[in-house]
C-alpha cells in the first residue's frame, strides 16, 4: 500500500493518561487525550503537518498571537454510535468556516482537505477517549495562531495549526436563564462577529459576568448600532418559536456566527415542513410574544450543548419565564433527531454522518 501524502507521521506518547480518568465526574474542557496535531506554516506554505503526544507548546515573549490577537478556533465533536464506530457530524462545514475565519484575520487558510485529514487521523489515533456511554463525546478543538517573534503590527509570517481533543459528558445540566444586552456589544457591522476569532470571546466576557452578577447564566446579544435586533446568545446561535414558526435571526450581517447547529436545526425542521423565518428579529416582537404567550420557545443552538433552553429572558427590569420543558415538543424533538442521527438510531438521510473508524 502506498502512503498517502495526506498521511501524517505519529509520536506516540509513551504512557496512556486513558487509565485514570474519572468519567462519572469528567469536568468540562480540563481533561485531554493523548495526541495532538501540529503543523506550522513558513515560507509562505504550509509545511507538513505531524502527530505528536499532547503536551506544552514553546512560545516567545514576543509572539504575535498573545500581542495582537491573530487568533482563530473551530468547535466539534466526533461521537461513538451504536454500532461502535467513530463518527464526525459535518466536519465540512467546521473546515469551511476555518478559512473564512482565516481570511477576515488576514491568515493564511487551510485546505479543507487537509484540515478533515488532520482531524481525522488525530481522532482516529485517540479513538479510545471517544467513550461509549450516553452523552458523552470528544470535544475536538482545531486552532491557529500566529508565531512571528516581533514587536510590530502587521500580518504574521508565520503560524501554528494545532488540534487537540477533550471528551466531554453533557454539557448544560439546566435550563438558562438569559438578558437580553442593551449596551454592550458582541460584534459590529464590518468587525469581525463572523469569524470564530479569539478575541471575540475576550470582549465578551466582561459583559457576561456582570450579567452573571445579575442572576443571569448569559446574554442574549443585539446590534451594536440601536440594540433593538437579537443577534446570538451568548456563544450560541438563538432561535425561537412563535404561533408554531421557528424564526431566528439572518446571518446576512456579519455580526453573526454562521452555526452548524443552527444550520442543520433549520434543515431538519424544514425537512418536517415546519414554517421557517430567518429575518431580522426585533427585541420587541420577542418581549411581546413572551407577553402575550405565543413564544412557544426559545433556544440556543451550538456544538458543545447542542441544544439549550432558555427558562427566562431578562430585558430592563423585568423577567419573563418561558413554558415549561415539556411543552417544547419541537425543540426536544430535534434534539432527540439530532442524537438519533449521531448515535445511528435514526437514518442518516442526508449524509451528514462521516465515519473515523
Ligand atoms: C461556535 C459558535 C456558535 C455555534 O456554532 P456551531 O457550529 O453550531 O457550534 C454560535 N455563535 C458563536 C458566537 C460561536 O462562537
């Protein structure tokens, strides 16, 4: 057999950290599996890329990533299904997004067969940590960051693409309570909201702690101009249902992340014939079907949750609970269509299953 050029050469670690992880008690993004994927670009390419056992990266003082942010990251998950395998849910879409976040940060793009080959390989190496037991994943984190050692604004020369995988349990235990920002702002017309870009998450969590402060578990983001349209919330894509309508906010502006949750929520909903809007959504029509009890629902959508209810929106000083979990049937039910899927109970119909090994 020959070897591909994709093939990436392997370190192994010499010792398994797979023995003494307490699974019952998995905090959340602290435990790491045994590899990492590396690869640096110089000389204006990409060199090859190689697997290596996870450990500490050498960084100099004056690397340009810690001083101006050129900085980007995806999200994903490989899943075990019934029938033991390792899957990827549409990793297309993470590659896909990783060159759009490259190219608003002024970095240099990788090929998305590269970026699914490096995926792939890693994950199938440490296949073990993708563990057999209900809700429990492996949380893949693919980042890239900028290495030039100096002191001075501009694009960087160099980079490093790493990938490193953490397995998670179910991530939100409770239903969220949300509020809606009137001041603070996510992303702006022309900025950089669009591109899963590190600093992005830096600007937010000042806010969000206040909320915190408040009572609330995150915000609910608007426009940065009037404050009167729902963007996200917090890092999740929002969506709601109102008179039996899903309706979420456009992505036309750059001021949202384009989620691959949300994408495949609106694929699967429009696939059952559910009314679809994707529109600008006013803070006011929601405060007022939250008044008036025809909002149905409202929910986060994003990779490390999947699914999040929202039980209340805060918005001034007022607080509105939302109807019980039970009474939520399509959310629910495109969770449980989404695990369906992932898991292999239910058929793949659009091939968004991608099998590891
Ligand atoms: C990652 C992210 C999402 C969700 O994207 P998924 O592809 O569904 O995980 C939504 N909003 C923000 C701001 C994000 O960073």
């Amino acid at each position: 057999m020959s070897v591909s050029p994709l093939q990436f050469p392997v370190t192994r670690t010499t010792k398994s950290k797979l023995e003494g992880i307490d699974w019952e008690n998995l905090p959340f993004g602290k435990v790491f599996s045994d590899h990492m994927f590396v690869m640096e670009y110089a000389d204006g390419n990409w060199q090859h890329g190689e697997i290596l056992p996870f450990g500490p990266i050498q960084m100099h003082p004056a690397m340009s990533a810690i001083h101006y942010g050129q900085s980007i990251f995806e999200g994903m998950k490989a899943y075990r299904n019934l029938g033991k395998e390792v899957i990827l849910f549409r990793p297309e879409l993470n590659a896909q997004r990783f060159i759009e976040s490259a190219s608003r940060m002024c970095m240099p793009p990788i090929p998305e067969t590269i970026f699914l080959e490096a995926v792939r390989q890693l994950v199938s190496l440490d296949s073990d940590w993708v563990i057999n037991k209900q809700g429990y994943s492996l949380y893949i984190r693919p980042f890239m960051f900028a290495t030039d050692e100096f002191v001075g604004i501009k694009p960087s020369e160099t980079y490093k693409f790493v990938i490193i995988c953490s397995p998670v349990g179910a991530y939100y235990s409770e239903p969220v309570k949300v509020k809606i920002e009137e001041f603070y702002t996510r992303a702006a017309v022309g900025g950089v909201g669009r591109a899963k870009a590190a600093g992005n998450y830096a600007a937010s969590l000042y806010p969000a702690k206040l909320a915190q402060q408040a009572g609330y578990h995150q915000l609910v983001w608007t426009d940065a101009k009037t404050h009167s349209y729902i963007e996200e919330s917090g890092t999740m894509n929002i969506l709601f249902v109102i008179n039996d309508k899903l309706i979420t906010p456009s992505e036309e502006a750059d001021t949202i992340l384009r989620g691959t949750t949300k994408r495949t929520v609106l694929d699967l909903a429009k696939s059952w014939g559910v009314p679809i809007e994707e529109r600008q959504v006013t803070v006011d029509e929601i405060i007022e079907a939250a008044k008036n009890q025809t909002l149905q629902d409202a929910f986060g959508a994003g990779t490390a949750a999947t699914i999040a209810p929202i039980s209340v929106i805060g918005f001034k000083d007022q607080q509105f609970q939302l109807p019980s979990l039970e009474s939520r049937t399509l959310s629910l039910k495109l969770k449980n269509h989404l695990e369906g899927i992932k898991i292999g109970s239910i058929e793949d119909a659009q091939n968004w299953v991608q099998k590891v090994c």
